[in-house]
C-alpha cells in the first residue's frame, strides 16, 4: 500500500510509489538508476512547504531530510557547503555558531535549503537577492544517476539554472553557500493607515536594508518592518510580552479568527477591525536571522507574483480592489517585498527589479475564485508566478517571461533529457 504525503497546507497531497531518504550520493544513484529501469519517475522533495502541484509524484519520491550536515566550511572566502536536506533553521543556527550568515532570509525557516532554491524562496530588500543568489556551488544527481559538480570553474553553463531548478534538473546533494559575517537587525514594526505606510515604505526602500509592509484587507491599516543592519548587540526583549504577541494574539488567536471565519464569515470583519490599531512595537536587536523568520502555525494557501517595481504599486491597487468586490471577507494581509535584479533564470527578479505581492486565505476557505481574479491582475502587469505558491500558467505564457528561459530548458535538455524528474506540474509549466 503506497504511503501518502501531504504538503505543509495540506491542500496537496499523492500516494507515492516509493517513499526514499537516501544517506548518501550513492544511494540517490541507484534510486535514480531503479526508476530509469522501472520506469518510474522520481521526484525530490524537501519540507512540503510548497502550496503548489511542485512536489507531487506517483513514483520515487526522494527526501533529502538525512542528508542534512556541514559538510565543510572555507573561513576565508565566507563559504560552505551543505547537505541539501539541512532546514534554513538548522542552517542559520550552524552558520551563527562559526561567525556566518546568509545576507537574506524569507519569513520562515521550515523549509529544507534545496527546497527553498529551488523555488527561488526570497525575503525583501531592494538591494538584495534570494536566497539562492547565494548559492555559489551545487552537486547534483542528474537523470543517468551520475553526480556533477557545478560551480564557476566546473561546468559553469549550469550554475546559473541550477540556483532556481523546480527540481527538474536532478537531485541537488549538497549546496556550497556565499555567506556574509554575522550581523544583527534592529527592527522597527508599526501599524499606520495605509497612506502613511505606502510612503514609508518608499522612502525606506532606498534608505533602509529591508523593508517590506503587509495591508490587513477591509481595513485601511497597514503594518510597517523596517530592518537595518546595527553593530549594537541584542537587545534584552520582554520574552512574555513576545510570546503574547508572536503566538497569542499572531498565531493562536489568529488560529480562532479564522475557525469563526468558516461559520461567520460576515461577522469577521468586525472582529478583524476591532483587533488591529495604529501601535507601534518596542524597538528591539537581534540576530539576523531572528529577525528575517518568524513561525507561522496558522495553516493558509498562498499566491504570491512579482511584478516590475514600476507596477508595484497599481498591481496593489487592483488587488485591493478584487478584494473589495469579494462577497467574503479575506482575514490574512496583503504583503508586499521588493527585490533587486537578478541572473538566474528562472528567478521571479531575473533580469528586472522586482516587487511582490503575495495574498493569503485560510487553507480550509475556497479560494479559487479569489486567487483567479488576482492572477488576471497580475497577468496585466507581466507578473511571473512564485514557483512553490499557487498559480495556473503554463509554459507557453511562462517562456515570454523570463528573458533567460532557454538558458534553462537547454541545461535541462543536458541533464535530464528523458524527464526522469518530472511530474504533471513540470509537464505544464515546463512544457514535459
Ligand atoms: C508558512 C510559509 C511561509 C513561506 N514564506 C516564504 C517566503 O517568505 N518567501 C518565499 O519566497 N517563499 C515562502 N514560502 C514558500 C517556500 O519557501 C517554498 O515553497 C519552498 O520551496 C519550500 O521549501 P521546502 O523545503 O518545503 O520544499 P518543497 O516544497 O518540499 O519542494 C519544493 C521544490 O524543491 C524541489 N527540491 C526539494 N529538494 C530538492 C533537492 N534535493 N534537489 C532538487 N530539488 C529539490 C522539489 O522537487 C520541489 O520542486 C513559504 C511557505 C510557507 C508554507
């Protein structure tokens, strides 16, 4: 009897042939070889944290969960290598103990490294990259079983598709790593009416490290981070008046809200408004990566598109007003990140400056009307679909976006000719 997997959101779930967790680059090889004479395809999974078709398989599903180690560290150039299974939190934890860090995170750290590169997994901050504009150097299992090193001095024409792979180009092994020192954050968080926060926001984007903002819908409030680098050290934070506010009122009250959601929907939006004033957060320092990744136990469905930073902000306004026109009301905010151009190919800031928008439902809500009537906004604004968040392209539309596309099906013609790796949503959005 086939086991079954389920996504984080549990909104995806397949009976996979085969559940495998390799301890060893030989063992992915003849998982690999055993598909290529069974037939059957093979898919690499990481934490499940895709709300996606990405991670679905019938056939060999291969988790990297034990192959999670340092592998070796280079203090001189800043780098390491990793095991592609290691999760952003065990990595951010190891890379702190040895005077490393990695220059930007996203907002979680659940996820598995190979996971979040492969989907291009990013934070905010308009001179920053993703994470995977980190990776300086991958070993990957490619579709005859056999391991290739890339890098700048090795087979360099597959570094830069290897960064953003949808895991269509093998089985990434372990992931050399361009780090940064350690540094800390001092954040600043309020919420303002959404005016104030709009030009804030602008006005960080171009003096402060990272700035994102997240608009709570039916409201005309707004909350604000604000995060630059400070050579000060942490500060001493108020652990229960945190607890009260990151798990309480963020994620366990949150949890409620959106129960009472499902059997009163019209009555929610009086609750929402009367939960979220204009306040602002005591000011605190911390570690980087503390501050990027918070815990997010509310399960939800999410579509997130980039779209040029010059349409950043109409694309908002037309979101806002699906949302408007809605005949329920949405409990989750809005949020918006930008980006700074990148090379990889199949990266949402590929060659352009990129803002974010991403919304949010409750997972057991039906959002399928609601993230249709985004998606047609943000196709207006040449918006390219987050990877591992919900979207409906297909190859055909996707190709006109990306200025580097053949850079990638080319590295995929070379290392996985035959689709060993693929599934139904590689077959759409990659076109077999
Ligand atoms: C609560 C939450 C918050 C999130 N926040 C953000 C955010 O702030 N920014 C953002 O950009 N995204 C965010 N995401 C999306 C998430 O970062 C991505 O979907 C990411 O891919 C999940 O990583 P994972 O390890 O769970 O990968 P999975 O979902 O398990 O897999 C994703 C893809 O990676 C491939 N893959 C996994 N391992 C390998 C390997 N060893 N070799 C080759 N391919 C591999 C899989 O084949 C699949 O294609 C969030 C998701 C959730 C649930």
């Amino acid at each position: 009897m086939p086991e079954k997997w389920t996504n984080w959101a549990r909104n995806q779930s397949s009976n996979p042939h085969n559940i495998f967790k390799p301890n060893s680059e030989g063992e992915i090889s003849e998982i690999i070889s055993l598909g290529v004479a069974e037939r059957v395809k093979v898919r690499p999974i990481g934490n499940g944290h895709s709300f996606s078709s990405i991670g679905l398989t019938d056939g060999f599903l291969v988790s990297m969960d034990s192959m999670d180690r340092i592998i070796s560290i280079d203090r001189e150039k800043l780098q390491v290598t990793v095991g592609a299974g290691i999760t952003i939190a065990d990595l951010n934890e190891e890379l702190h103990k040895i005077g490393f860090a990695l220059p930007n995170l996203g907002d979680i750290d659940a996820q598995s490294l190979a996971g979040a590169i492969a989907t291009g997994t990013h934070g905010t901050g308009i001179n920053f990259n993703s994470i995977s504009s980190a990776v300086v150097g991958i070993r990957i299992a490619t579709g005859d079983g056999s391991i290739l090193d890339i890098s700048e001095s090795k087979n360099s024409e597959f570094l830069a598709p290897s960064k953003v792979s949808l895991g269509a180009l093998g089985i990434i092994t372990s992931v050399t790593l361009q780090c940064v020192p350690a540094f800390n954050l001092k954040i600043l968080e309020f919420t303002a009416k959404l005016p104030e926060i709009i030009s804030r926001f602008e006005f960080e984007e171009s003096n402060a490290d990272f700035v994102e903002f997240f608009w709570f819908p039916h409201t005309e409030l707004a909350e604000i981070k604000i995060c630059n680098k400070t050579a000060s050290p942490s500060s001493r934070t108020n652990r229960v008046s945190r607890f009260v506010n990151d798990e309480v009122l963020r994620n366990f009250g949150f949890n409620l809200i959106n129960k009472f959601w499902l059997q009163f929907p019209n009555s929610v939006n009086r609750s929402v408004k009367s939960l979220i004033k204009e306040n602002a957060r005591p000011e605190r320092i911390d570690a980087s990566y503390k501050v990027f990744c918070s815990k997010r136990r509310v399960k939800f469905l999410e579509m997130e598109y980039s779209v040029p930073r010059e349409y950043l902000f109409d694309a908002f306004r037309e979101v806002q007003s699906v949302i408007e026109r809605l005949s329920f009301p949405v409990t989750f905010p809005v949020e918006i990140r930008t980006l700074c151009a990148d090379d990889i190919p199949l990266s949402m800031a590929s060659e352009r400056e990129t803002g974010f928008i991403a919304v949010h439902l409750y997972n057991r809500a039906e959002s399928k009307n609601f993230f249709h009537d985004v998606e047609k906004v943000m196709r207006r604004f040449h918006g390219r679909p987050h990877w591992g968040k919900i979207h409906n392209l297909d190859s055909m539309t996707l190709a006109n976006l990306y200025p580097r596309w053949n850079e990638f099906t080319e590295a995929r013609q070379a290392l996985d000719p035959d689709g060993h790796f693929t599934n139904p949503y590689l077959e759409r959005v990659l076109g077999y």
